[in-house]
C-alpha cells in the first residue's frame, strides 16, 4: 500500500511544478466578429424568423413554442449587431473568441430545450397511460352493463340493443 502512495505522488510531482493559474498567460486579445460571420449570423436570424412564422401559419408550430425561436434569432440579431456586448460575454465566460460564445450560447439553449421536451414527453407519456387504463375500465363496465340487460329484460319491455354493434365476421356474412 505504501508502494501505491509513493508512486502516485511521484506521478503527482510534475503536476505540482506547474505555475498557478494567475501566472498563465493572458489570453489573446478578442477580436469582433468579421462582417462576413456579422453577416450569416443576421441572414440565419431572419431565416429562422421567416421559418417560424410559415410554419406558424401552416399550423405545423403552435404559437406556445414559437416565441422561444423568435427570441433566440432576436438574440442572435443583437449579438451580431452589438458587436461590445458579445465581446462583454466573451470575456466574462473566458471565451477564446466570440464566434465560440456563440457555440457555447447554442449549447446551452438545445440543453435547455432537450430538458424541455424530456419533461412534455414524460407529462403526455403518463396522461396516455391514465387515458389508456380509464378507457379499459369504461369498456369493462360497458361490457357488464350490457351483459345484465340482456339477461334481464323488464317485464313488458325488450332487451335494449347496444347503439354500436361488434363488428361482424365475413364468415357470418354468408347467406345459405
């Protein structure tokens, strides 16, 4: 056991040599994005906009999600054209450039829509399953109620029929 600890903190040694992290180098100097990169971030921006609104209109979106895609290609919008505020960011969240802060801005927001979705999938997984056991037990129930009318006619009265009849067989379908 001692041999284990004298190895490991010999493995260890160089590590402890290293300078400290106030003494590392500062990094480079950030430079705004080029106009061409200004420029596909705004075009994506109002693609995505664009996109939202036909598909708003198609009703192949609903209007609850809508505003989440038309805020985040607003944001897009305002870092592109602000180039200080995106240069502000970068520099608090250590940043190499401002191109990775949007990368690391993307992340974060497809991380929070994962844990979105995960949460509206796991509500409806339980809904269907509440709805699929109310359904079974409404079918049980109809299968007595119809089963005790007709083996219980009232006196004068005949068995009701069930407005729905069970589907038929094409064997019976054939006529002797």
């Amino acid at each position: 056991m001692i041999d284990v600890l004298t190895n490991a903190s010999s493995l260890l040694a160089p590590i402890a040599e290293l300078a400290p992290i106030a003494e590392l180098a500062p990094i480079a100097e950030l430079q705004p994005m080029h106009d061409r990169q200004r420029l596909v971030a705004l075009l994506l921006a109002a693609g995505a906009i664009a996109t939202v609104f036909e598909l708003v209109r198609r009703r192949k979106l609903r209007e609850e999600y809508s505003w989440v895609w038309v805020a985040v290609a607003v944001v897009v919008a305002a870092l592109a054209l602000q180039q200080d505020l995106l240069l502000t960011i970068s520099s608090w969240i250590g940043a190499s450039s401002t191109v990775s802060t949007l990368f690391f801005g993307a992340l974060l927001f497809l991380g929070a829509l994962a844990l979105q979705v995960s949460v509206r999938l796991s509500k409806l997984t339980h809904r269907h399953k509440t709805l699929g056991q109310r359904l079974a037990l409404l079918e049980t129930e109809l299968a007595e109620l119809r089963a005790s009318r007709r083996s219980q006619p009232a006196s004068g009265e005949r068995a009701v029929e069930p407005a729905v009849q069970p589907p038929r067989n094409a064997d019976q379908d054939v006529v002797a």
